[in-house]
C-alpha cells in the first residue's frame, strides 16, 4: 500500500500539466464590451486615461459631421435626379416612337381606304357609262362610307339617281332629295343645276 501517494502525485501532475495545455476550439469566442475593457484596463496596466474633449473639439467634430451629412445628402440629390433624367428620357423616346407609329399607321390606314374609295368610285363610273344605274348607285353608297363628307362622291349618287329616275322612273324622289340637300350645301355648284334640269318634272 505504499505506493498510493506517489499514483496521487501522479494524477495532480497530469491535471496540472493539462490545464497547462492550449485548449482547441473550432471558433474564437466572441469580444464582449465587458471583455474588451478588461483588455485594455489590462493592457494600461490597470490605469484608464480618457481624456475629456474641448469645446474646439467638438465645433471640429460637428462640422465634419454636418459637411460628411451634406456631401451625403448631395449625392443622394445628384442620384435621384440622374435617375429621373434618364426615366424622362426613356419615356420621352417611348413617347415619340409611339407617335410616330400613330402617324404611321394612319398614314397607312388613309391610303388603304383612300385606294379602296377611288377603287369602288371607278367602277361605279364604270356602270355608269354602260348605263347600270342600279350597280352604279351600289358601289357609290359602298364609298360613300368611306369618306361620307366628300362632295365628289355625293354628286355622283346624286347624278345616278337623277339618270335612273329619267331613264326607269325610279328613285326619282331619292333623286330630288339628294339633290335638293347638295344645293343647299353648295349653292355655287353648276353642275347641279344641270341636274336639277333632270328632274325638270320633278319640281
């Protein structure tokens, strides 16, 4: 039983030497406020020296703090107003190419219809001279549709009427209509006269 003191020395010397050891962990604890000042209270040898700012001081660090506040405030200004540049001009773009189509599609849109109302107006004279009244005054209602405020197109229903009502006695009341409505209109037109001589009868 003699040997028991010197395992128990053993053991102390193992334990003390243990603690001697560098402990291993896989992450650095995290500095605390309260760690921090412990350090530098350490490190000042236990002495601290804070040392109170003067009033010059404080009118330096102020300023500093206005003139970084408004350079701050500059730039956000110079960023909100190159951002609205750039969306005014992206819009005005967006805008003149919206326009532009809108004209070009009008254009586009007026000579189809323009070449369709002279394309129905050229066959309806067509039926006129081979004396197709009825075909004649069809084809003229179809471009009347088109452009219903051209007088062109209204003298030549008007003048349809007025040969079918002088050569089959029919229409010869649409014809006075017409005709009275395009004299009222336009009073200075000779050739409405002549057509008015049509339907001498009539009147």
């Amino acid at each position: 039983m003699g040997g028991g003191g010197s395992i128990q020395g053993m053991i102390t010397s193992l334990k003390n030497n243990r603690k001697l050891l560098r402990k291993k962990r896989l992450f650095r604890p995290e500095k605390t406020f309260l760690r921090i000042k412990k350090e530098y209270i350490k490190s000042a040898e236990g002495e601290l020296n804070l040392k109170n700012a003067t009033g010059r001081q404080l009118r330096d660090i102020r300023v500093k703090v206005l003139k970084r506040r408004k350079k701050n405030e500059f730039v956000r200004i110079v960023i909100f107003i190159s951002f609205i540049s750039v969306f005014s001009l992206i819009a005005y773009d967006y805008i003149k190419s919206s326009k532009a189509l809108n004209e070009l599609n009008e254009k586009r849109e007026l000579k189809l219809k323009s070449d369709q109302y002279y394309s129905l107006i050229a066959e309806g004279d067509e039926w006129l001279k081979t004396r197709k009244w009825h075909n004649a005054i069809f084809q003229y209602k179809k471009a009347l549709v088109i452009f219903p405020n051209d007088y062109s197109i209204h003298y030549r229903l008007a003048n349809a009427y007025c040969l079918r009502c002088e050569d089959e006695f029919k229409d010869c009341n649409k014809a006075k209509k017409l005709l009275d409505k395009l004299m009222n209109q336009f009073p200075d037109k000779l050739e409405l006269l002549k057509l008015k001589k049509i339907l001498e009868f009539e009147y």
